[in-house]
C-alpha cells in the first residue's frame, strides 16, 4: 500500500505558492523531505521582521515557477515593496542566492514605477545650488557638477 502524501504538498500541489498560515497542518520533517521550501527576506539573522514590519512566508514546492513564488511573495508583502526602493528590494532578494537576484530584476519593475536614481521623493525637475559656484544644476548632479565646477 503506497504511503498518502502529506496534506500540505498536496494542498501547494493544487494552490501553487502559498502564505505560510493558509497550509492545513503544521509542517515536519516529512513535509521538507517532500520538497516543501519557503521563502521570505531577513533582515540580519534569525526572524522575519524586515524594514517593512513582518514578512509573510511563502511556502512552495521545490518543482514550482520560482517567478510564481517571488509574485506570491511581493503579493503578499506590499508594505514591504512600499518600504523598499527597489535597488535595495533588488539586493535583499539576492540575498537569497544568485538565481533569486537575476529573478528579482526582472519582477521587480512590475511593483515599482521606475529604478530610483536620484533620492526618493525628488522632482524631476528639481535643482539645487553649488555651495561653491552658486550655479543651479539638477537635484542629485552636484558631484558630476563639483568636478568641472571653477570654484572647486
């Protein structure tokens, strides 16, 4: 007589990813053996508790769409992506391994507007002075501007 598989592979079997709480019995070791993985970003070691408040764990199958888990997981986390810029969001996933990196920066754009490269919150238009020169130059160029600047 074939052993039944666990509850919960056959629940991730069926679901695809899921949030960790809505697994139908708790995991063991029987599970893990059965590829049951999760994912979640740490911030340092130990818990989930991240920048953006606690983290949902994703539960998933070894064998699932690893794109399909990082959605479920930004999904399931929107405080995080709100926390986050999304560079820093980039590197705290490729924390996770290298294929989670390479993943991230392809997902990623669906949950962000655009790469922040200037500071948060700052106009396109913005300028601000050289403290030297007095000259305006664009919110976020003064280094370039400080190399050619006459007063420098």
């Amino acid at each position: 007589m074939p052993l039944e598989q666990p509850r919960n592979i056959t629940h991730l079997q069926e679901h695809g990813p899921v949030p960790d709480d809505e697994l139908p019995t708790e995991v063991t070791p029987l599970h893990r053996e059965a590829g049951l993985r999760f994912f979640a970003v740490r911030r340092g070691r130990g818990g989930v508790t991240s920048i953006g408040g606690e983290v949902t764990r994703i539960a998933y199958l070894e064998d699932h769409d690893r794109e399909d888990v990082l959605r479920t997981f930004l999904d399931e986390n929107p405080s995080l992506v709100e926390a986050k810029q999304r560079r820093a969001m980039t590197q705290t996933i490729g924390q996770q391994g290298r294929s989670w990196s390479k993943l991230a920066s392809e997902v990623l754009g669906d949950y962000y507007d655009s790469v922040e490269s200037r500071g948060p919150n700052w106009e396109e238009e913005e300028t601000q002075e050289c403290p030297l020169c007095g000259e305006e130059v664009n919110r976020g160029g003064l280094p370039a501007h400080l190399v050619e600047c006459p007063e420098a």
